[in-house]
C-alpha cells in the first residue's frame, strides 16, 4: 500500500520547503506502536538526511565547497530507500564521486540503513511519554536512537524543529476553521469510547477537530467535549450542521451549547436499520428497500408522505418499529426541509464520512488486545487520527456548502417564528 505524506524539511540555513514523499509501508509487525511510528516518520527522514549530509561533510571537507586537492567532490543526488524501523522510505540520497579513478564513494551511512531494524522499544516509549507530559522538545531528542540513528549526528537545531512540531500537532488551534458541517460518533476502545468530532469547512475539506474519552456517550462528557473545542478556537457563534447516528447524549449536549443554532440530521441508514431489526427476516428485506425509496425522494413533502405511509402499514404489523420511525422522524429529513437533498445528500444524509475515519483508525488501533490506560489511548488515538486527516477527500457537493449556510439560516429563523407564535 502507498500512501502520501508531506514532510518539512527545513535546512540549517533556514531555508524551507515542502516536498512530497512516497512512503511504502512494509508489513507491520506491531499494531499497538504503527500510529506513533507514522508521526515520527517525517522526523526521523530529517534524522536521515542529517547523517548522510555530514558524512558527506566529513569526506570532501565542507558542505558546499571540497577541501583544496580533494579528489572527493559532491555529484548531486540519486533516489534511493532507506528502513526506518520496519518501514521502507523513499528519499534522495546524495552521491560523492572520486574524480581521479571516476567511481562513486559509497556511503556506509547509507548502506547501513539500507538494513532493516526493529524499532528501539525503550527510545519509543520516551518519545510516548514525552509527548504525553507534553515535553516535546525532550520527546524529540529521542527520534533518531528510536531508528537507531547515532544521538550525537543530530543538530540541536533539528531537535527544537521536531520538537515544535510535534507540540503543533498535538495542539491545534481551530480557529483558522469556517465550519458549516460537524459530524460526531464514538468508537468502543473495550470498556471505553472515544467519541471523534470530523468538521466540515465551507470549502468542503474534512477537519478532524478533536476526541473525548468516556464510558459512554453521556450528554455531560458531550457538552464539555463541545466547549472545549470553543475553547481551542472553532466558531459556534453561527448555524451549523450535525451529523449524528441517533445517541441521545450527543444529541443533548448539542442542544445545551448550541441551541437554536443547531441543525441536526439523524442519519438516515441507521433509522433504517433501527425500524426493519424489529421485523423477522424475511421482512426485513423488504421494509429496508421501502424506507430506503422513502428517503430517496427529492422533496420534503414526497418524502414525508411515503414515510408516513410506511408507518400506516407498520401500525398494523408492529407498533415498536413504529415508535422506532417516529423517533428523531423530522430530523431524518432535515437536508429534505434544506431543500438540498439533490445537492449534498450523498455525504450528509448518513454518517459514513465519520465511520470512514473510525474503519481506518480501526487500522492503527483493532489488534491491540489490551489497552492498560487512558494516557495510552489517548496518545494512540490522537497519532492515528493525525496520520489519516492528509488522506481524507473533500466532500461530495462542496460546492453547494455555501448555500447550505445560508438554507440552515432560513430554518433556524422559521423555527424561532414557529416557537413565537
């Protein structure tokens, strides 16, 4: 699998740059450690280039000029591959040449990370438990010995770089973020849930704006875990979209910070699946493609009244999956009475966007038999979800994300107008 990441490499001048590297991932080994190992890829890269950069130095006298005589001189770059860990990484590796016998110098650096290693376990938990206590200066300057990497070839300068980079990743401001959309769910971590918020921006790309940890998904833990993002910076002063699955409690805490301002929508596939586990088998079939046909009108009003037949029909065979539909019924049709269904229903009539980043998380965290600590979750949670947000794509109807701004603000308006009178 090939993935792409983007990686800072700021030179000792100074000068900076964004280069966009390949990463093939070789099979891992280890899947409780894969998400801290991913952060600490583009740093121990840097880590790489410091050591073959000064063996360089060391063979033709000087960074960009050759020691009077030398027959050594600097011949530009080749690509090549380097292990890190267990990882094959892809990097430019630079190439000295003997001009007198006109043949290439090797670099034992390189050819020695040409060999694969196995992740120093204790450098890494050093790593993990600095970022954990927030010493991130500290954390770094155990990057390059967790790839065995030689401590003393690495700049002071690449260790307050690393470090503050790693800070700013754990640390995120959020107010840089026009938010229009915010879908949230939990994942189960054994007896736990870490309940994930992905935000929506008014361009349409996907923003993963934090988690909270709780036993379950209590209106309390939701609220604060709302306020705390308000705190970091995101703007709840405006209308905005949620996309939630149906749980009370994350219901609850929406409607205490957000009040009026929410628009909620229930996701459509989870109502479904909640009304036809109420019939037998051989029903089930056929009720899930009815409500599905229900839901696929264009209109509020078409879609209304073949709900609202479906429930006539229901009343007869079994009164729970009809108080099942009628749960949370109006807020399945929430892009219906947006009048934007056509437009965005194919990414906010269900809540897929977030269960997409719960499977690839799922990726980072499944095998991992046990968890022994909040700390530990938390830290392994937070890298995972800082490695997938590169990778997600923007919404489909993005375009249409302007006129969902403005439709949420006509609703809330005709809300208050309904209440008043």
């Amino acid at each position: 699998m090939k993935q792409t990441i983007y990686r800072d490499t700021k030179r000792i001048n100074g000068r900076a740059k964004q280069v966009i590297e390949e990463i093939d991932h070789e099979t891992f080994i280890n899947e409780s450690r894969i998400a801290m190992i991913q952060t600490l890829i583009p740093l121990g890269m840097k880590a790489v280039e410091e050591e073959l950069q000064a063996e360089v130095s060391r063979l033709i006298g000087g960074n960009h000029y050759e020691r009077t005589g030398s027959r050594l001189k600097r011949w530009g770059e080749n690509p090549g591959s380097v292990f890190l860990g267990d990882q094959k990484v892809r990097i430019n590796v630079p190439r000295v040449r003997n001009t007198k016998r006109r043949q290439e110098v090797p670099l034992k650096s390189y050819e020695q990370f040409q060999n694969p290693a196995l992740v120093d376990e204790m450098a890494l938990n050093r790593v993990i438990n600095g970022i954990s206590q927030g010493k991130y200066e500290k954390a770094a300057e155990h990057v390059p010995e967790t790839f065995g990497i030689k401590k003393s070839t690495i700049s002071r300068k690449f260790i307050r770089a690393s470090g503050r980079k790693l800070e700013e990743f754990m640390k995120r401001d959020l107010s840089g973020h026009d938010i229009v959309a915010i879908f949230i769910d939990g994942k189960h971590f054994a007896e736990n849930e870490m309940v994930i918020a992905l935000g929506i921006t008014v361009e349409g790309d996907k923003v993963l704006l934090g988690f909270v940890e709780t036993s379950t998904e209590n209106h309390t833990a939701c609220k604060d875990f709302l306020n705390s993002l308000k705190d970091r910076g995101l703007n709840l002063d405006d209308e905005i979209l949620f996309v939630i699955d149906g749980g009370k409690g994350i219901y609850k805490g929406i409607i205490e910070v957000m009040g009026d301002r929410a628009v909620i929508a229930r996701c459509q596939c989870h109502k479904r699946e909640n009304v036809v586990d109420y019939h037998s088998k051989e029903r089930r079939d056929l009720f899930r493609g009815k409500l599905q046909a229900a839901y696929e009108q264009p209109t509020y009003d078409l879609a209304k009244k073949a709900l609202m037949a479906i429930r006539s029909e229901l009343k007869v065979i079994n009164q729970s999956a009809v108080n099942s539909l009628d749960e949370g019924f109006e807020e399945t049709l929430t892009l219906h009475r947006l009048g934007l269904f056509n437009e965005l229903g194919k990414s906010f009539k269900t809540t897929n966007c977030i269960e997409n980043v719960n499977r690839q998380l799922e990726i980072y965290t499944g095998r991992v038999s046990h968890w022994h600590h909040s700390n530990q979750r938390r830290r392994w949670v937070a890298t995972a979800l800082l490695e997938i947000e590169p990778r997600l794509r923007r919404v489909k109807g993005h375009e249409h994300l302007k006129e969902l701004r403005v439709a949420m603000k006509r609703l809330v308006a005709r809300r208050k107008q309904e209440n008043a009178a």
